[in-house]
C-alpha cells in the first residue's frame, strides 16, 4: 500500500504498478518453480531518481533494501530473479579428480550456483524477460573450465546427484515408513554399501524406519545414499550440520573417496561441497571458490583458488586476484591469554581478580534417563568448580550426554516429586545462583509466538531492548534489529538461532549455558557469534558460560576450559572433571586420533591429513592440537 500510494509521484515510471495482463507481466497462478504470483507487483527502476528512492527507503518494516552495485558489477551476470531481484555474477569452477568447496554467507547465491552446476536451473544471463539457449550460454563461458562441463551437462554427458541441505522434519515425513537398509540398497549403484555404512557408522541402523533417525543419523543416511549413486558429479550442500566432530571427519573422508573415483572410459568425478565448519572444508576441499556481495540482492564468485589460499583470502577480507576488498576487518583467532595473541596479560589479570568474587561448582552426581536394558543413558558427571567468568566448551560425540549435563545444571531435573522430594541431581543445579539456557531444540517453542521479533524481546527481555550497550555488543553484531519487523514464525534456522542466542544473553544471570549456538549459522555469522558470547558474558559482564560446540573453530575460540566426555555414547558416558583448553583438546583428539595445527597467518585451527608427516610428528610427539603459531 505505502508503495501504491508513492508510484509516479515524480511523473516518471521510476515506481510502477504492474497488474497482471499489463505487458511484461502476464497472468499466471504460479511461476515456473511452483510458487504463487500476485495479482499486483510493484517495480522500482534501478535508474529511479534520488527522490524516489529516498521515498521507497521510508517503506515501513525495512522492507525495501536499495544496494549500490560498483560499476564493474552490471556486467557478468550469470543469473537474476526478475527486475530487481538476486542476481548471481560468476560461476564455481567444477574440477575433475578433485573436491571444490563453496565458501560464502547465507544468500550469497551457492544454492542458484549448484543448481546451475546441477543443470537443474538455466542461467539467463541477466535476460530473464528472452533467456539465452543453453549453446548462447557454452557460448558465453567459451575458453574457461566451465565450457567443457556445461558443455557435458548440454549432452546429457553428467549424472549429478545431489545431498540438499537435511529439512529433518520433511525427510522423516517423507520418508515415513521406510526402512533405512532397503532405500540404501536401491541407491547403491556401486556396489559399496556395507564400506560406506561402516564408514558413517551406520551399519547398525540399517534395520530402522527412516523417521526414527535422529538429526545427525539422518545426515549420515543422506551422505550414504548419494556416495552410494553411481554419477559423474557429485554435490554435496552442508555435510556437516548435525553431526559431532568424530562423524564430520568420517563424512568428509567418505566425500575425498569419491573424488578419486574413475567412471566410465577412466573420467574422474566431479565433487562439489558447500561448507560453513571451516575446519571441515578445510580439510575436505582441495579448491575453493569464494563468494561475497549482499545477501539477498547480488553474489560474485571469485576466481577458484587452493583451499589455503581461498579460505585466508576470505578471511582477510580481501581477494588478490579481483583486488576487491569485500571486508574491512580481517578474522583471526588468535589463542587469548598472555603471550599467545589473545587479550593479553593485563586482561588476564583483571579476569583473576574478579574471579575471587564468583565461585561455582557442582558435585559428583549421576543420572539415568529411559528404563530398561538398552532403551536407558547413564551420565556419570565428575565434580567441577569453576572461580568465576571463563568459558567452558563442552566436548564429546552425539549421545554422550552433554544435553544431559546442560538439563542437569539449568535444574530441568529439579522439581519435587509428589511426595516431596528432590532429584538427587538438585545439587549440581545452578538455578539458585541464576542460570540461562538456551537449548539445542528452541525453533518449535519460538515458532509458535504469534508476533514480531520486537515483540518477542520487549514482552519477555524488555529491559535488555534499552540498554544501550547490550544492543551495541550483542543486538547489532548479531543483526536483530534487521529482524525486528519479521514475524517470528516467519525467520529461517538461522535466523531464529540468532533470536535464541540473543534471548538467552539477555537474561540476568551468574551462568550461561548455550547449546550449540552455530548451528544454522554461516561462517560469519559463526565468528561473529563467538565474539558476542565472550564479549557480554566473560569479558562485560563476568560471568560464566558454559557452550557445547561441535565447530572446531567456534570451540577453540570460545573455550578456556574443557569438560571432556567418554565412554559408550547412547548407553553409558562420563562427564570429566573441567581441564584446561590444550590438555582439554589433545585428549579429545587422541581419542578421535585426529591432529590440528593452527595456520600461521589468522591462526585458524586446521586438520592434517591423516598419514601425513605434521600428523606424525604431532602423535609422535603428544601433540594433537599445535597452539602456538611459531611450532606451525
């Protein structure tokens, strides 16, 4: 209506009213990808006057966002949605033999870049009133990597098959019924399955109806059925969502597998990853490409690079090869303490100084949740005490209790029974002394509020909306008053996770405990995160956070001490005494017999290759986490 009321004010066709039948917009019920199309459209020119700009931009809600393109933009397009909408500058070079990863924000364009690559989008060119044919399109990327590919998927010459980012509640919906080891045999064109199932561990589900998988099983499951597939490119989009560190490094070793695969006449595969664990694609890609630009209104694919020199560049902010500087601020994630690049030794003793203000602690205490033998978890949980404001990673695989231990202190365990009684747990219960906690599953609680995001905080946060310096070191890096006017049942994953996260650190309290708060997040947004947590809780604040992680990078860079958990996951798990974070994190790795060393130039934690001579040296030496830059 607001933009009903402002179209043609200048007399111009700067805002226009289109209705359908109008020319250029012809009726239709759907578009070409099934999505309803309204009966009235409102197009604003990308020459509009400065006039009528300036009125779009009072749109109330925010809704219209006016980007300026750098001159060097307006040509190159790949792709766009329509008059003013996405548009895509560039595409991944796919290269046979190896793995290229997709490195870039949430609504940078990977998704319209795989399915370009998936031949299941034609790109347009920026024409998308006369779209090109497919040989203007080979035409077009002539003299490139990506002529011969398209060229390939033109001649029906590539099976893809494609993992899609997991929807756990569409899959298990979809698949209702189903049993896990039949759909796996229909998939497994190769012959591998009994390898692949042991590879994911998986082998022991195979008897299970898919809807009886949990998250990280049904990721599993998913990776299994596309390896499974005899193809020529392989594309896989978030691998890694769901899954704890131990099964990460699994799944990116059966995804390397395929890329030395040999197909028909001796071709090697293609394999393609989207991956925001930088870690894991780290580890998993042997080329990146890159992509910047604004989320929601344009993406440009840099140039392809190694996986080192892709993701630093990112990183820095800054890609050499285009000499465009898409960042002001390079990341880094230096080790904090006196000595190591971190805070320093000034902030180290302030932090020991207010830590005699704030003790806490928990007993030794166990619980059993199920009954029955093999449907019951035991947690055992030796006793912890903590001075004060550190941050405190929890580690272990799935199943191993730390949402168990996290239920355990927030005092989800402590109501009396009928007769009066208190759980032998209520001791470890940090609800006397004020506790926040943000679970791992919050998106069907917060979905059902009927409301915007702003109402969401001000009728149960409201006296966090005015303090000035929780909006300044939390609200504004963590992008909530972009969602201010959004409905709360209308944000994506990522978005409510940001509202969860920002909900439970406004709350008053002595601890903080958050689930893994980087699920859904982008490899920004997951930095940023990190910040935010350490900053208003440990460093303003001065209290204690305690953070289950499964994200390498986020857990390095968040934790200073670490509750390891061993044992049997599913059946039996201990919660050890807390350690500090290098002894925390080379027993963890010993145990995944897996070895990290820290990049010397942002200092980013990265997996060696299994077998290599740094992985050796580190084992050989006890090492498994180099801390120190100089040793890298």
């Amino acid at each position: 209506m607001f933009l009903q009321r402002i179209a043609q004010q200048c007399r111009t066709d700067c805002i226009q009213v289109q209705r359908q039948g109008m020319p250029g917009f012809p009726k239709q019920d759907t578009d070409e990808n099934g999505n309803p199309v309204p009966k009235v459209r409102i197009v604003i020119s990308e020459d509009a006057c400065a006039a009528c700009l300036t009125r779009a931009k009072k749109c109330p809600g925010n809704a219209i966002k006016i980007v300026n393109l750098p001159n060097d933009l307006k040509t190159g397009i790949i792709h766009r949605y329509g008059p003013n909408g996405f548009k895509l500058h560039g595409l991944p070079s796919p290269r046979a033999g190896y793995v290229v990863g997709l490195l870039g924000s949430n609504g940078i364009g990977k998704s319209t870049a795989l399915k370009v690559l998936a031949g299941k989008l034609k790109p347009n060119l920026g024409n998308f009133e006369d779209p090109p044919s497919w040989q203007d399109i080979v035409t077009y990327h002539r003299g490139s990597d990506l002529q011969t590919y398209l060229t390939k998927l033109l001649e029906d010459d590539l099976k893809v098959v494609t993992k899609v980012q997991l929807d756990v509640d569409f899959v298990s919906k979809f698949a209702k019924g189903k049993v896990v080891g039949e759909i796996l045999e229909r998939c497994d064109d190769r012959g591998a399955l009994k390898h692949l199932t042991k590879a994911l561990t998986i082998d022991h589900l195979l008897e299970r109806e898919v809807q009886q998988l949990s998250g990280g099983e049904l990721q599993r499951f998913a990776i299994c059925a596309v390896a499974a597939r005899e193809a020529d490119v392989y594309i896989f989009d978030e691998a890694s969502s769901f899954l704890d560190i131990k099964q990460r490094i699994e799944a990116t070793e059966v995804i390397r597998e395929l890329a030395s695969l040999k197909g028909e006449g001796d071709r090697p595969k293609y394999v393609i990853v989207v991956e925001h664990d930088l870690a894991v694609l780290d580890y998993m890609a042997d080329y990146v490409n890159c992509l910047y630009g604004e989320p929601g209104a344009y993406g440009v694919v840099t140039k392809i690079a190694t996986n080192t020199v892709g993701i630093n560049n990112y990183l820095a902010g800054y890609f050499p090869a285009e000499n465009m500087r898409f960042r002001q601020e390079a990341i880094t994630f230096a080790v904090r303490g006196g000595g190591e690049g971190g805070e320093g030794a000034e902030n180290d003793a302030a932090r020991e100084k207010s830590n005699k203000k704030l003790g806490i602690n928990y007993p030794d205490m166990s619980k059993t949740l199920g009954k029955g033998k093999g449907k019951s978890f035991t947690l055992h949980v030796e006793a912890g005490t903590f001075t004060g404001n550190d941050c405190v990673g929890l580690l272990g695989q799935n199943g191993s209790g730390k949402t168990t231990f996290m239920e355990l202190l927030s005092g989800k365990f402590d109501p009396k029974d009928e007769e009066g009684n208190r759980s032998q747990t209520h001791e470890g219960s940090f609800r006397d002394i004020g506790v926040a906690y943000k679970p791992q599953v919050y998106a069907p609680k917060l979905r059902k509020f009927r409301g915007t995001t702003q109402f969401l905080f001000e009728k149960y946060v409201n006296h966090a909306c005015s303090d000035r310096l929780f909006r300044l070191m939390v609200m504004n890096p963590l992008s909530i008053p972009a969602l201010w006017e959004l409905n709360v049942c209308d944000l994506s994953g990522g978005e409510l996770q940001r509202v969860a996260i920002a909900m439970c650190l406004a709350q008053k309290a002595n601890v903080y405990l958050l689930d893994e708060p980087s699920a859904g997040l982008d490899c920004e947004q997951r930095v940023q995160t990190a910040k935010v947590i350490r900053r208003w809780v440990v460093n303003h604040l001065g209290k204690m956070a305690m953070v289950v992680e499964h994200d390498f990078v986020m857990a390095s860079a968040l934790s200073d001490k670490v509750v390891l958990y061993e044992g049997r996951p599913g059946v039996e798990c201990t919660a050890r005494t807390p350690v500090g974070l290098v002894g925390g994190f080379n027993r963890f790795l010993n145990q995944l017999d897996v070895t990290l060393r820290r990049d010397p130039e942002n200092y980013r934690p990265r997996v060696n290759k299994r077998g290599s001579q740094q992985d050796q040296e580190q084992k050989k030496a006890g090492n498994y986490f180099v801390f120190d830059a100089a040793d890298d």
